[in-house]
C-alpha cells in the first residue's frame, strides 16, 4: 500500500466534523487517487487513531463489524440516521478546500 496515499486518506478522515460523514468513494475521488476498497484498505489497516467511524458506505451503511460501536459514536455526535444508517442526503460532507 501507498504511504503517501494512506497519510493523505486519513488527513481527509481526521477534517470531517462531528456529526457529518464522507463515503470510501467519496474520499477516493476527492484524493484524486485509489477507490473505495483502496479507501477501506486504508481504514482497515491505519483508522484506529482517526475519526473512522463517519466514513461509510454508498449506502449509508457503517463499518461492517463494528456496527454497534460506529452507531453509538455517531448518535452522540448527533449525526442524523435513518434505522441504522446514516441519513446521507443530511451527513454528507467535502472539504471545502
């Protein structure tokens, strides 16, 4: 794997606020670089220090796995979910840069 395209992946996860979320394709296509499972590889293997609970799927759909811990984090940051999902149309975020 990539160094420089996994430092750059989680710089990206560590800017999404509190209560919004980026999806692997998303971040992907804003890194210019890699796709969703590149993304994902990333987070399966560097995540842990980094905010990896608001990057889900293109479904809404949280880290498989650790589904319980992601949604617990995410209701107290007060993302908006539909079930267990996020409620992408409201959470989704770009960097702005």
């Amino acid at each position: 794997m990539n160094e420089d395209f996994a430092e750059t992946v989680l710089s990206v996860v560590e800017r999404i606020p509190p209560g919004r979320v980026m999806t692997y394709g998303a971040i992907a296509e804003y890194v210019g670089a890699g796709g969703p499972r590149q993304v994902g590889a990333v987070m399966s293997h560097y995540g842990g220090p980094v905010p990896w609970h608001r990057v889900v799927n293109a479904s809404g759909r949280v880290v498989p796995g650790h589904e319980q811990e992601a949604l617990r984090r995410l209701r107290n940051e007060g993302t908006p979910l539909r079930g267990d999902r996020v409620n992408l149309k409201v959470a989704l975020w770009w960097p702005e840069d």
